[in-house]
C-alpha cells in the first residue's frame, strides 16, 4: 500500500543529536476505518544500519475533518501523538541508542569508576565526586529518574532539572551548586571519551548556577606582621599560617609537608614538592622569612608541622588569633595562600605566568582567573618598553 510521507523533524535539537524522527501516515486497510490513517515513526542514526520503525495504529486521524466529531477525534489523536514524539524524544535522545556506543553503562556505575579515577587526587576532590554522586542520587530519587538508568539517557531536560533542583530545592549556594553542576559535565566528558556517551549536553550552550561573587579575602603586609607579633598558644598553627603566607601552598600540601621536601642544597634550603591536588612541582628558594618559621630540623621522613590539620576548630582558632591581633577579617587557611598571591602581584609586580608557576598552577589560565584582577603590572612601562617614546 502507497504510503503519505509528511517529513516532519521534532525539536531542532535533535539535529545536534543526529537522531532524526518523522513520521508517516499510513492509511488504515479497515473498511470500518476508511478516509483514516495512523502514524508509523521513523527514527533513523547515521549509526544505525536500519531506522527503526513503530507504528501507532491505535492514533487515529480522519483525513477530512468535516464533522465536530471527526475534529474533536484529530485533536485527541494529536495529543496522543504528541506524547508518543516526547516519549521517543526522551528516549533517543543524545543516543544512537545502545548500538551507537561501544559499550552501555549506567550513571551510577559511571560515577562509581570516575571516583575510582580519582585516587591519586587530593582527598577534596575525591569527596567531590563522592558528594556528587550523593547529590545524583538524591535528584533522581526526588524527580523520578533511575539512578541505574543508562548514561545515555541524560539529555538537555535532565541537566535543566538538575540545576534548578541543586539551587532551588536543595538550597546550595553560588559555588557549592557551580561545583556539583559542573562535576557532572565532567563525568560526561569522560563517558563521551571512553566511547559510553554518545551527546554530551554539556558539549553546547547550557546554564551554569551562578557563582557566588563572595570577596576573596586576603592580607596585607601590615596585617600579617600584626599577627605574627601577637602571642598565640597553638605556636605550631601559627607558624604553618605564616610558612603558607610565604610560600603559597596550599594547607594539604602543608600538612603533609615532610623534611625531605625542604632539601638543602649547597647551604640552600628549596621547596620541592608535587602538589596533592594539581599533581604539579613547585621548586623554589624559600626566603630567610619563612626558613625562620620552620621548626628544628628532623629526618627525611618527619612532618616539618606535625600533628597539624585545618579542620572547623583549627580554623575557629585562626580567626581567634587574627581577632586578638586587630584583624577583622573572616580568614581561613586559604586566606594564606590569597595573601601570596596578592603580594606577588599587587606588592612585587610578578608576571602572571611566573605566579602560577610559584602557586603550582597546571596552566597560566586558572592563576588569571582566580588572580587576574590583583594583578598591577606596569602597562605604561610595557608599551614603552616595546614601542619606545
């Protein structure tokens, strides 16, 4: 029997999907159903070797909607098939299905071996994926997805739905939403590259949670030199503080800071260490000011500040001190590595590229981003520099 083709694409992101659905109108071989037709689907991959074909003979269409009847039943048959179009949509969407991609694996199990990637990260950024996932599971729990449901079906709906829970049903705020928000495009991107994923939503143009514009909080000379010269019982917190003030790195990287990181060479004591979180090397001359804050000398493999860790009451205890020395500020230990920052770039003019370098940053970009704005290189000088007068 001829068939009436009406090529008709739904949604004009399914051409970035590169799953293309039509239908067609198939008349009915009933005599009882004569002058009407139904909807065979056709959904068709560049990766699929044939298109796959469901009909609908139960959606019924009157080819001449002459009657208040005959139009009341089209418009009924619309709805249905309208639904039947979403539900296909949902379903192939971002998907050459399970044929399009080497193998098929489930968000969670996804999550799972993306923690497992992160074991030789920093301890933050596993528990990062490990909330993540806890986040995830909580979503699909309250929205009615299967947390087990196969990775390709995450589409550009499940990612909207997930940002507007994180802020507006969980109630996160500015980067604690960013940071589970944009996890989630990197589980993706991962998936995509182990050939499991065939669109990654997060590949086009998606909203972000807002960040929060929350004023980085760092410390001027005068303030660190307050708090050094103000008494403080816990001497060895104290210290670690000041070393990060003058040395950048970051309060996991001195908690677990060892002598045989502070090697001296040729009379000369150098920082050399890998950065638990970047897994980048810093190597340095430490400066007479923070070999000064350093503890007496032990072996190789002893802490340089044992029994130090920055935990809520260590922090509670920074904020004690920095009060008692007349610096009202809400300082964290990061607020250490802020204050590096903001006195090689604002105080002593160091290049960008040179800081990043100093703060154990894997590429110049993160250390413009997050310190661009401190930056006070001489532009008047740079022009004359290379053009003259």
């Amino acid at each position: 029997m001829t068939e009436l083709r009406q090529n008709k694409l739904f949604g004009q992101n399914l051409l970035s999907y590169m799953v293309k659905i039509t239908y067609s109108k198939v008349p009915s071989e009933s005599t009882k159903r004569k002058g009407q037709w139904y909807p065979r689907m056709y959904i068709k991959s560049p990766n699929w070797e044939k298109a796959i074909k469901p009909t609908y003979r139960d959606i019924l269409f009157f080819k001449r909607a002459n009657t208040k009847g005959k139009q009341l039943q089209n418009k009924k048959s619309q709805q249905l098939l309208d639904a039947v179009i979403k539900e296909l949509q949902e379903q192939y969407t971002g998907a050459e299905y399970q044929d399009g991609v080497k193998q098929s694996v489930s968000l969670k199990k996804q999550l799972e071996e993306m923690i497992d990637l992160k074991a030789d990260k920093s301890e933050s950024t596993i528990n990062g994926y490990r909330n993540l996932k806890g986040a995830l599971e909580g979503f699909c729990r309250d929205k009615g997805y299967s947390f087990t449901m196969d990775i390709n079906r995450i589409n550009l709906e499940f990612i909207d739905k997930y940002r507007i829970w994180l802020v507006n049903d969980k109630g996160y705020k500015g980067d604690t939403a960013h940071k589970y928000f944009s996890l989630l495009g990197g589980v993706l991107k991962k998936a995509k590259n182990y050939g499991r994923l065939y669109y990654n939503p997060f590949d086009g143009d998606i909203e972000y949670p807002k960040k929060s514009e929350n004023k980085m909080v760092y410390l001027t000379g005068e303030e660190v030199q307050k708090m050094k010269y103000t008494p403080f019982k816990y001497e060895h917190i104290k210290n670690a503080f000041l070393f990060m003030c003058h040395t950048g790195i970051r309060q996991g990287d001195c908690c677990k800071l060892t002598w045989s990181d502070l090697p001296v060479i040729d009379g000369v004591t150098k920082l050399n260490v890998k950065t638990q979180k970047a897994k980048t090397d810093i190597y340095f001359k430490l400066p007479k000011v923070a070999l000064d804050l350093l503890p007496k000398r032990m072996g190789d493999a002893d802490k340089v500040f044992p029994n130090l860790k920055f935990e809520s009451d260590t922090n509670e205890r920074l904020r004690m001190w920095a009060y008692k020395s007349g610096v009202k500020k809400h300082i964290t230990p990061h607020t250490a590595r802020h204050t590096f920052a903001f006195w090689m770039l604002s105080v002593n003019n160091t290049p960008l590229y040179t800081v990043s370098k100093l703060l154990g940053h894997t590429n110049a970009r993160t250390t413009e981003d997050s310190y661009g704005h401190l930056s006070t290189e001489n532009l008047d000088e740079a022009m004359l520099k290379a053009f003259g007068d």
